[in-house]
C-alpha cells in the first residue's frame, strides 16, 4: 500500500510539474528565493528520449492501424509515455534548487526536496565529482552523472528520497548549472544568517 501511495504521489508531481512547465511557473520561487537551476545539464537527452518515444509512437501506430481496439491503447499508452517523459524534465526545471531566508532547498524534480536551515549549513564549495555507490552520509544529487556544488553540514538531517529508506546525511553534494552563483547564494545565505 505504501508503494502504491508513492507511486500515486510522485505521478501527481510529474503531471503538476508538467502544467506548472506548460505556463511557465516554477514551484518555491518567490520574494527573498533565489533559484539555482540545475536541468540544462539533462535537457538535450531528456528531448532526444522524448524524441525516440514519439518515433515508436508512430511506428506503432502504424503497427496496429489494422486492429482497432489494440491501436487506441498502443496510442494512449504511447503518448503517455512521452508526456511522462517531458513532465520528468519539466519537474527538473521548474522545481530548482532554491536558496532563501528559510534555507537552502534541494531537489532533485519530483523525487527529492531536502530543505535545510541555514543554521545547519558549515560550509559550501564548488566541487566537481562523478559519484558512484551511495555513501553513508553523503547524499549525492547528480545530474548528467555529475555533481558541482558540496554542502557540509553542522549536524545531521535527515533526507527522503521516492523509493529509498530515509537516511541522516551530513554532506550533500549537488549539481547546479552555475555552480560558482550557486556557491556565492548559499555563502550569502550564513553570511546573513551569522549578523542576525
């Protein structure tokens, strides 16, 4: 039941990541927040996916043109498949990563948000990584198989991601698509915090 409950929940995020990409919102952006992307770096192979999708939509259809009942459900499964393509990247660009007076916010499109208070943050540097197997509390959140910022943490928090047991993190390791904006927000960000 907690399965399908996940499932339900992250398919709800995909659909509203799609329309809030559709009318060109972003989630979490506002007054005082700043955005730091980090979809660019997926674009190109989200599109030519989404690409391929549609080429065996309409192979497909081609396929089953003769058998009715078979052609609507190949059609409908198939133009599904590539709206859910399009709103997995959608989710990516419309939910950055964000920098604000409540902290810093990491996300990774519908499957992630990490929020942690800027009490927390210890230090932040631009680092370039490749990362691998999952580390004991390291949570890495690449893009294109790359990270670019790291964020060391002053005490632990705990971080839950669609799928995977919640687990207690004290260094998060990010791709943004301007990883030295990204490191001067979050710099800002203590710097403001330590004159309160």
């Amino acid at each position: 039941m907690k399965l399908a409950r996940a499932l339900a929940v992250h398919e709800a995020r995909v659909w509203a990541g799609l329309a809030l990409w559709l009318t060109r919102r972003r989630d979490g952006v506002g007054d005082g927040v700043r955005a730091l992307p980090y979809a660019r770096a997926q674009a190109s192979t989200m599109y030519a996916f989404a690409f391929v999708c549609l080429v065996e939509t309409v192979g497909m259809s081609f396929f089953t043109a003769p058998y009715p009942g078979i052609h609507e459900v190949v059609l409908a499964l198939d133009a599904y498949t590539v709206l859910l393509v399009l709103g997995f990247h959608a989710g990516s660009v419309v939910r950055p990563h964000t920098a604000g007076p409540e902290g810093l916010r990491i996300r990774q499109g519908a499957g992630l948000d990490l929020r942690i208070p800027v009490a927390l943050i210890g230090t932040v540097r631009r680092d370039l990584r490749f990362p691998g197997n999952d580390v004991p509390g390291i949570l890495d959140v690449p893009i294109a198989s790359q990270t670019s910022v790291t964020v060391e943490l002053t005490a632990p928090v705990t971080a839950a991601r669609l799928f995977r047991r919640p687990r207690e993190i004290r260094t998060v390791r990010f791709h943004a698509d301007e990883p030295h904006a990204a490191v001067e927000a979050i710099r800002g960000l203590m710097a403001t915090e330590v004159r309160r």
